[in-house]
C-alpha cells in the first residue's frame, strides 16, 4: 500500500513538473539594437520538458521551437527573436504545439542522380534527382562529374546561400538572392551552367577557382594554403533542416595535413535571418598549420580588425569582386584566442588557426548589391559585420522561470 501511495504520488510531482509552461526571459544589456536573434537554451535547462512540439510566444507570434547540436554534442533548445531593443527584456512562453504558419527560413540539401551509371569520372545516361541528404562520397570522385547537384551540399537562410564542392576542390562558393523565399531546391537541376547567369532568384556571384572562396577549411604549408584535397573517404550528411537553423555535416577520413594523417569533422550551421554560416571544426590529431581565408581579388580591397583585448575579430574584402562584377563583401570572423597569425599566399587572405583540444570555430559572411536587401557600399557592409561582431560579443541575458 504505502508503495502504491509513492507511486502515485511521484507520479502526481511528474505530471505537475511538465505540465507546466517554460518561460525565458531573454535581456539585451547591449545599448545596441539586435535583429534576429537565436535564442539557445542549454540540454541542462529544459530537461523536464517531456518530448513532443513546442513553439514560443514572441511579442504576440507564435514561432517555432527546434533542438539543435553542435559538433562537440551540446544540444540546445533554440526559437528566433526578431528584435531585441537597447536594454530590452522579453518574457517567451514555450507551449505544446507548432507554429505551423511560420515560414520556413533556412534549408540545406544533398542531392544527386540515380538511374545512370559512372564512366571513368563521369555520370552519364538517363538519371533522377534524390535527396537523401547522405552521401559517402564515391572513391576517387573529381569535379564536374555531372553527379551532386550544383557539386556538393548546399545550405542557405532567408539572406543568402551557399554550397561547397564535395570533390578534391572542398571549396566553399556563395549563391546571391534576389528573394527571401527558399531557392536551393531549384537551382542546379538543369546542369552546371545555368546558376552561373542571372535569374529571378539571384545568381552563384563568387569567383573561387583554385582559391578558398569564403571559409573553406586549409592546412598552410609554410608557403600557401592546400584544401582539404587528399582523403582516404569523405561522409557528408545533413543533420538539421529547420525553419531557423540548417547544417551540414562533413567528415574527412584519413586527410593527408602537411603529412600527418588525421580525421576531421566541419559542421556548417545557419540561422534564420543571418548571412553568417558558423563552421564548427574538430580535428583528431594535432596538426600544424590548420587555416581558413578569403578570396583574393585585384578589385576589392582588404581591412581587419584584430585586437586582442576583444573577444572577436575579423578579416574582410570589398569592392567589385563579384562573377556579375557588382560589389560584393567577404568577412571572416574568428574567436581572437583561435588566431595563430593572418598571413596571405598568392590567392588568398589567410588566417592560420589554433585549436583547442583539436575543437575551432569561426564565422564568414558575404554580401552583394543586388541582394533583396542589398549592401553596395563599404560602409554599409562595415555596419554588417558590427552587426554581427556586437550579436556575437553583446551580452544577451537568457533566464529560465
């Protein structure tokens, strides 16, 4: 009997814990105003949440609420907050239940063809577009094999996409919109040549060649920087596509870093309303000379910002860099304690990385004057990356009630 009244009891204690509505207050204690801001909650601080959907209540809107993990396995519980103001505090219920008339804001895909075959690095014959967002990539895969839809993984939010090659290249390029609306599905699959012209949606506008393009992962050699180019495999997966946060998993097996063998994870994660990607990279060995960069262009000139009494800082391009030569903006924005050293070879503004325990992270963003909300001047584009420097530095306050 007194079993049975435990029992019951415990069984009371539960249902009231979860029953109840979690609240967040959420603080701007900057003087600065941020825009689309992504709310996260920590796995510790919504654990009595019992599964199931939920969505928050924003300034009167119902949005919705997505868990999401980074590369090193901390899962958050994660809603957007449009804007917050100088000083501003919102209180956020989250219910039971779906936002179902919110859009969807960001995507990411992997796709290629079946129903025809490889003849020696080409895929050839009659074929249909998959999306199985998993993909070990086939042994000695080349570029312009005719096989992934626009060459490799893409991903974008509601301000810009982007994609990377899934080859020896693994150079990560940017697609320009000229819409807010979700663009990648249909681009690519008419071949290689169309998204290189413009359309009503926008344009791939980056010239990468056998540079970094914007972000991509290098190892520098004591004279330039080699992408990652020789694996013994490469397993890419897309583990999130949600209407706030999508990402790309890439893992590189047996990569050959300036001679050291060593496996190597990148995750690639972007938010509704942001035109940054955040790359999260961990490497299992510890190895000499792990870089990122920027394109060089002879029409864009290059700033930073480096300062180690900052938590952030950066490195960036503007001009007339574009494939439709129109101005466009590249920015790198790295944790100042993972800077080794900025540096350049003939192609690219570099910044050689320190890890720790083999764990680095950074952010890079583009910008063009034909996107739907366009940035044509330097200062302007300075204003984007304070924008982004003061979302990533400004204190936000996140309290669970």
């Amino acid at each position: 009997m007194k079993k049975l009244v435990f029992c019951v009891l415990m069984g009371v204690i539960l249902s009231c814990s979860h029953s109840r509505d979690l609240t967040v207050s959420v603080s701007n204690l900057s003087g600065r105003e941020i825009v689309d801001y992504t709310v996260e909650i920590p796995e510790s601080q919504y654990r009595g949440l019992p599964l199931g959907d939920y969505f928050a209540v924003v300034d009167d809107e119902k949005v919705p609420v997505e868990i999401a993990t980074g590369l090193l396995g901390d899962t958050r519980l994660i809603f957007p907050v449009a804007v917050l103001h100088p000083h501003e505090t919102k209180t956020v219920p989250i219910r039971p239940g779906r936002a179902e008339g919110y859009p969807k804001r960001t995507y990411a895909e992997l796709s290629h063809k079946i129903g025809g075959h490889f003849e020696g690095q080409q895929y050839v014959d009659g074929f249909s577009w998959v999306k199985p967002n998993y993909l070990r990539v086939p042994d000695n895969f080349k570029d312009h094999a005719y096989y992934i839809k626009y060459e490799g993984p893409g991903w974008e939010s509601d301000k810009v996409a982007f994609r990377f090659y899934l080859d020896q290249r693994n150079a990560i390029d940017v697609f320009g919109k000229k819409t807010p609306e979700i663009v990648l599905p249909f681009v690519g699959v008419d071949g290689y040549e169309s998204y290189h012209h413009m359309a009503d949606w926008g344009m791939d506008n980056m010239k990468v060649g056998s540079a970094l393009g914007i972000g991509s992962i290098a190892v520098w050699d004591g004279k330039k920087a080699v992408r990652v180019e020789k694996t013994d495999s490469v397993i890419c997966h897309i583990p999130a596509d949600g209407k706030i946060r999508s990402q790309v998993m890439t893992c590189y097996y047996g990569w050959e870093a300036n001679g050291t063998p060593c496996n190597l994870r990148a995750l690639l994660s972007i938010d509704a309303g942001s035109r940054a990607s955040h790359m999260e990279l961990r490497v299992d060995r510890e190895i000499e000379g792990l870089a990122t960069g920027l394109n060089k262009d002879r029409a864009a000139a290059f700033f930073s910002q480096i300062n180690e009494e900052e938590e952030w800082s950066y490195i960036a391009t503007f001009g007339k860099q574009s494939l439709n030569d129109d101005n466009m903006g590249l920015a790198l924005l790295v944790k100042t304690k993972y800077i080794r050293e900025i540096t350049e070879d003939d192609r690219n503004h570099l910044v050689l990385l320190k890890p720790e325990n083999g764990f680095v992270d950074y952010y890079f963003m583009p910008t063009w004057e034909l996107d739907w909300q366009p940035v044509a001047t330097k200062d302007d584009f300075i204003k984007c990356i304070d924008e982004v420097m003061a979302r990533l530095s400004s204190p936000v306050e996140i309290k669970i009630n």
